[in-house]
C-alpha cells in the first residue's frame, strides 16, 4: 500500500509541469514533509509499553506513526516529482528557437518523414537535427517542404545545408484548443523551418568546418541501430506504396503507426466513429511480433540446440527474445506511448519471473507510468498516456470481474472450447461499453467531443485488427524474405481491411453526424467524473442510488455565476470576441482562416472553445463586416452551435435560416448587463457596403454601466481614418476605456487624433503572429507610445479575457501566462 501511494503522488508531481508560475511552495512542502517524518520517528518511540498510562494507546500511536510517516513520504515523492519535470521542461525551453530569422543550417536526418497529400501536390514535415559547432546536437526542427518546388530530397542517415524561415513555435493559444506548442514541446522539437533550398554537404565538408566533434554521436552503435529500423520501416512504407494494394495507407498505419499514406476519407471514418486509436501502436500489436519472435527461437533451440533447456528453464530462456521483440518493435513504430507502455510492463513482468516475486496489475501500471514519467516527463502532457494507461486499467478491471464470475460458477466445462469462447466474447462486450464509460470524462476533457457510435466500431473493428488483420502484417513482415509468402499475407489482409471498411462505413450510415460536440461547464464535468467513478466502484462501497441523483442534476439547466467576460480570442489574423452577461453568450465577428476549407478557423478554433465554455448556442452574433477573417468561419460555427441572430453590415445565402438585421448607426441591443450601441455605418450607408466593406465596417461600442473602471469598450472592425474622424465629429464626447484597434492594428487606422481623443487606457490588437501585413503596425505602436496608452495583442498573450465581478472590478487574465511554454519572454516585433 506504501508504494501504491508514492508512485501515485510521484504521477502527481510530474503533471504539476503544466502549471504555470515560480516553485517556491515546493521548498514549503519538502519542509512540511520533515517536519512530518521527523514526527513520525517521535511517535514511534514512543511505541516502548512504559511510555503508556493506558495500553490501548498503543495501537493508536502505532497507526498516527504510520501515517505520520507515509504522509511525508509522500509529500517528498510529490516535490520530487515536480522538481524533476521541471527542470526538464525548463532545459527544454531554454533550447527553443526564439526569434524570427531566414537562416542556414546544417542538419542531420535520422527520422522517417511524413507525408500529406493536398490539391497541390505532396508536402513534407521532416524532423531534422540542427549540427551547430558551438553546442553539437542541440535541437530537433520540423522543416515543411514541399516537393514540387525543390530539386533535392532528404533522405536518412545524410547531411544537408537547409536554407528558409526559422519560426519559434506557435499555435492558436485559446482554451479547449489543440496545443501545437505543448505537442512540439512533447515531442522535443524546438521550432520550425519552412524550408526554401536544399544542398547535400558531405562529411568530409562538415570536417573541414569544424563540424567534426558534432557528427561524432551518429556513429555510435544505438545511433546506427536506429537508423537501421528509421530505413526499414521508410523501405516498408515504401514498398506497400508501390504496391498493388487497395488499402495502402491503412496497411502502413495499422503496422507501424504510419499515416502518411492515409486518405481524408479514411482519416475522416476512422474520426467519425471514434477508433482513431486503433491506427496507434497499442500493445496487442506489439506483443504478436514479440510472440511470433519468441516462437520461432523456441523452435530453433528445440531443433539446434535441445540440451539448452535442460540447463535453463524454457520459460527463463524464452524471456530473451520476446523482450528483445517488445524493444524492436516499440522502435520500429516510432516509439509511441502506447508500445513503451508495453515494453515497460513487459520488462517488469519478465524481472518478477527471473525473480520469481508476484505483482498486482494495478502495481504494475503504477510502476510502469512511474518510470515511463522518470524518463520522459514530457508524456504526461500527451493524450495517449492518460487514454492508454486508462483503458489498460479498465481491461483489468473487466477481466478481474469476469474471472471471478467464473470461478464462483460450476467449474465442470472448465477447459471447453465454448466456454473459452464464451468468456472472451463476454469480455470483449463488457470492455468496450465500459471503456467507454470509464474514459467518457477524460475524452470530453480532452477532445469535447464523443462518437456515439464509438462502442459499437470498437465491436466489429477491435477483433478484426487485433486477431485477423494486425497478425498477417506482422507474419507478412517476418516473411517477408519469402517474397510469394509475404505478398500474399500482405494482400489477405488488404482484403480484410477492405471488408472492414464496408461494414464500418454501412455502420456510419445509421447516424447523419455521429460525431457530437459536448457543451458541459466545469460544475457538470465534475459529476460526469463523479458519477463514472461512483459506477465503477465495488458494490456496497456507495449506493448506486447516487448515480441518477448525479446525472439530474447534470441535466439541470446552467446558473448564472453572475460575472460578465468580454474574451478577445487568439484566431491569427482575423477577430473574434465572446460577450457573456447573465446567462447570454453572443460573438462579435467569428473569425476565418483564408480557406476553410485547408485549415477551418470555426472547426478547429472557435467551437471546440466555445463547447469547453459549455456554450451550445449563441443569443447573437455581431458581424462588423463579411470580409473572410471576421465572418470566414461562420458555415462552421452554425452546423454545431444554435445561432439565434446575426447582425451586420451586409447579408448574403448565409443568413437565410437565421433571424438577420442590418446593423446601423444609433442602434442598441441590450445582452443582459451590457449595453450594446452601434455607431457606425449610417442606415443611409448601407447601400455601399459592397464598394467599401472596410470603412462601413459595424462599430460596437459595449457599456458595462455598474463596472468601476473600464465601463466602456470600443470595437472598430476594420474601420479606418473617415470613420474615425466621423465618430468624433458626431460623438465628441465619446469615452473610451478599451479600444480593439481598427483592421488590427493597421497603419490606416488608429489615428493619432482619434487615439488622443478617445484617451483608451488601454489599446488591444487582434492579429496574427508574423503576419504578412506586420500588423499591429510598427506606426501604430509609436503613436500609442507618444501616447502613453498600453498595447496588448493576441500574438503575443494569447486570448485576453476580461472578467467582471458583481461588484464591478475587472480581472484580466491572458491565455498565454496560463503555461510555461505559452509564455513569450522575448516577444516579435
């Protein structure tokens, strides 16, 4: 049990990692933890019987001593788990590329590439190791290339010089979107590179630059052995391309974790019906090799050599292989969570055999998280960690439930072929309808999303791939020296896979969108988890009773926590602002990237933000203009959220299911607390919104009449000088306390008259980082600093929330403060 709580609180520690801010309670907690242990030995002493008045006391202070004493170990295991993810993520960051800057760099390729077809043609992502003389092998680049523009490709195991743009690493910082810095930072890589030129330098070149000590480590024997499985799989990836198969893509993904030959359409199935972890390597694949490896040395033994295993056990000698197998096969699928999940589990089973000590599966998961975050405490940001190890332990949980079913029944067909059959199929039923249950919290956590045809996919998928499809891959690959043998596993399970597809695709036939955004708040995620634990615990523990209590009150409808946000989002170069006042939710412009349809800003950013906010429909949105960055993403908003209203400047095939109004000047719109005013254009105006869509952009200017000191914000759209100069010809007197800027930050805008009579205290540009247009304009930033007025933009902090108290007080909070590696130390200019 003592061990059970360390390894559980040093898991604890290590996922401190993400939190932002200084240390300094760690030194308070090792403190407490001493003071504690050192009460513990106190107590213990004082276990001696002539130190008791009354002999009962005894197993009391006995009991206060052991958990004085597992109390302060585990504070100490905590503070170390803390301490050792935090200096390896600070060790990391000081490694990331800071600045913007065309460079050249020398690079070493020792990783397999992934590809990503587009209506272009075929792009590259290709992680690189940068061979600096100063440092040696100091960081891992992502470089971007594309292979219809450049002559020369990067092949394994070869030096180049690349030339391009050099970007630290960046993504939408806003709450419930996809992290691409933490998943860089996750996978070690330190920026990006979008690369311009290519020139091969061979090794007797970087010898004479000095770059000899540098390439000394990529002839060490675990640096060649890597490279040697990086090739063998880029060969197999390769072949199957060439190949005659109908299933390429699928047969590379399913055996090595591969999807660079995936189609949108299969990428898209898999997501719908919620398997894409079935294109991860999981342990079945992992172990099938190892057994198969373990088999056949076991059979060459019992031919060759027979008297071995009268000096060695065959079990003791068998171990050999099939962890040599688990470690080759682990690297040979990239060596992703869920395979070194495995390897560890099986190294720690194969130490208790050899040992002959006995382990308990939960034991076991601990130890094998425990030392997975020991090695890389990087794994704990990843999703895969939390979903693997958690449906490992609902598997146990399951198969321990049924065990026991059975051995509690007659045990007369104990060994029949149907009972087995039986018992396997009851397992499988019961596994997928409980794992989805059990990780229910943690997908919705995660993803805000949930297939509702997940279990059922998972019915006819999980025993296809794992005993049929996965299995031939594997013999097929072994036998591959065998070229008729190979081939023909190889299109078997093309086969297979082909009528997998159709049962799957007929399966995402019988609901239009099984894929369902879940708009929960933080008060009803808590039940969920609640009430998922409360279901998975032992019987008599809690009344089941509280399960239903739990989901009524799930169900009830949303309070109003009295505070109102005004949240500029991180969209890159575009704009979007969520109003939330007593229980209204409305959206100033959606936001829009230039091609929904390569990249959708509404997909990927403005709903799964909005559904993590618990917002499924939005009383109004407010469109300053339908330029493509303020109304791109609007198709995408409306088939997940109820939009009640749209107002704007113009109206097109759009709008034409929702309530429309043109917005116009003198107009207002009260959203619970929040006055909502329009100032510009004039009704007269709106005729000439397709000439001029910038100018006649629909100012709003929003008045909080009970906040204390930034009661009133001005947003201009994309409204430039001659809209400004008519808002202070008309409204002379008009305060301003926050001022989104004009066309974001644009050098026609934000006039040094307008600024110096609107008196902002404080100015906010929404605009993306290193955007074309060098917006917020180095113009516009001189005329606010000769003004004294404070700039923030959403480059640089990320989401800006503002949070008004019922007492009228303003918190503001900025998204990127939130994570270390968010945190811009040296913002671009």
């Amino acid at each position: 049990m003592f061990l059970i709580f360390i390894l559980i609180f040093w898991i604890i520690g290590v996922a401190t990692i993400s939190f932002q801010g200084e240390v300094e309670y760690s030194t308070l907690l090792l403190g407490m933890a001493s003071i504690i242990l050192i009460m513990g030995y106190f107590v213990r002493l004082m276990r001696q019987p002539d130190r008791f008045i009354y002999p009962h006391t005894s197993s009391i202070v006995q009991s206060s001593s052991r958990m004085l004493v597992l109390t302060g170990i585990c504070l100490i295991t905590f503070v170390l788990g803390h301490q050792h993810a935090k200096t390896a993520l600070h060790d990391r960051l000081e490694k990331r590329v800071q600045y913007i800057e065309e460079k050249e760099i020398v690079v070493y390729i020792n990783k397999i590439n992934q590809l990503k077809m587009d209506q272009e043609s075929r792009s590259i992502q290709q992680r690189a190791q940068v061979i600096d003389k100063k440092q040696g092998q100091s960081q891992t680049l992502l470089l971007y290339l594309r292979e219809s523009k450049l002559d020369t490709t990067l092949e394994l195991g070869r030096y180049y010089k690349v030339t391009g743009k050099l970007r630290p690493a960046h993504s939408y910082a806003v709450d419930g979107v996809f992290d691409h810095e933490k998943w860089l930072l996750q996978q070690n890589i330190a920026g990006t590179m979008r690369v311009d030129w290519i020139v091969p330098v061979s090794e007797a070149v970087l010898y004479s630059e000095g770059y000899l000590s540098s390439t000394d480590v990529h002839r060490s024997l675990i640096a060649r052995l890597s490279l040697s499985i990086e090739k063998a799989r880029l060969a197999f990836r390769d072949d199957i391309e060439q190949g005659v198969f109908r299933n390429k893509g699928l047969l590379v993904a399913l055996l090595t974790g591969d999807k660079s030959l995936l189609t949108e359409q299969q990428e898209e199935l898999f997501k719908k019906l919620g398997i894409t972890h079935l294109l991860a390597i999981s342990g079945p694949h992992v172990l099938i090799f190892a057994g198969l490896l373990s088999w056949f040395m076991g059979h060459l033994v019992s031919i060759f050599r027979p008297h071995i295993f009268l000096k060695v056990p065959k079990t003791y000698l068998l171990l050999i292989p099939f962890v040599c197998g688990v470690i080759i096969y682990s690297f040979f699928s990239g060596l992703e969570i869920p395979a070194l999940r495995t390897t560890l589990s099986v190294c720690l089973i194969s130490i208790a055999i050899l040992f002959k000590f006995k382990i308990k599966p939960f034991v076991l998961l601990l130890i094998s998280a425990s030392l997975m975050l020991y090695l890389d405490p990087f794994s704990i940001l990843s999703a895969a960690f939390w979903l693997s190890y958690g449906a490992c332990l609902i598997l146990i949980r399951v198969y321990q439930t049924i065990v026991h079913e059975q051995q509690s029944t007659a045990l007369i067909n104990k060994y029949h072929f149907l009972d087995k059959a039986k018992m396997y199929l009851k397992i499988l039923l019961q596994s997928q309808w409980k794992i989805f249950i059990a990780l229910l919290p943690f997908t919705l956590l995660i993803f805000q999303q949930i297939s509702l045809l997940a279990p059922f996919a998972n019915l006819v998928a999980v025993p296809m791939i794992g005993t049929l499809i996965v299995p031939l891959e594997v013999l097929g690959y072994c036998l591959s020296f065998i070229p008729f043998v190979g081939l023909f596993l190889f299109h078997l399970a093309d086969m297979l896979i082909s009528m997998l597809l159709v049962l799957l695709t007929k399966l995402g036939l019988i609901l239009d969108n099984p894929l369902k955004w879940v708009a929960l708040t933080k008060a009803q995620m808590f039940l969920l988890a609640l009430a998922v634990l409360m279901f998975f615990m032992p019987k008599n523990v809690i009344p089941r009773l509280w399960i239903p209590v739990l989901g009524v009150a799930l169900l009830m409808p949303k309070r109003d926590d009295g505070y109102d946000i005004i949240e500029i989002l991180d969209i890159g170069q575009g704009q979007s602002i969520l109003l939330q006042s007593s229980g209204k939710n409305a959206l100033v412009d959606t936001g829009g990237s230039f091609d929904e349809n390569t990249f959708s800003i509404g997909e990927s950013v403005v709903v799964p933000f909005l559904i993590q906010r618990g917002i499924s429909k939005l009383d109004q949105i407010f469109m300053s203009h339908l330029d493509q960055d303020h109304a791109g993403a609007y198709r995408a908003i409306e088939k997940h959220i109820q939009i009640d209203q749209v107002i704007s400047n113009e109206k097109d095939d759009r709008f034409q299911q929702v309530k429309f109004d043109y917005c116009r000047q003198h107009q207002q719109v009260q959203l619970g607390k929040i006055n909502i005013q329009f100032l510009s254009p004039a009704e007269s105006q709106l005729n000439f919104v397709s000439q001029n869509r910038n100018e006649l952009s629909c100012v709003i200017y929003l008045t909080l009449p009970y906040a204390n000191d930034f009661k009133h914000l001005l947003i201009m759209g994309d409204a430039g000088w001659e809209t400004e100069y008519s808002i202070l010809k008309q409204y002379p007197e008009l305060k301003v306390d926050i001022l989104i800027l004009g066309h974001h930050g644009s050098r026609h805008s934000s006039s040094y008259d307008f600024l110096k009579n609107t008196k902002p205290k404080i100015a906010i540009a929404s605009a993306g980082f290193d955007n074309r247009y060098n917006h917020p304009h180095p113009v516009v930033k001189e005329r606010l600093k000769a003004l004294n007025i404070p700039l923030l933009d959403t480059q640089s902090k990320g989401s800006i929330r503002m949070t008004f108290d019922k007492n009228g007080d303003v918190q503001f909070r900025y998204h990127r403060d939130q994570k270390a590696w968010l945190t811009r130390n040296n913002p671009i200019d």
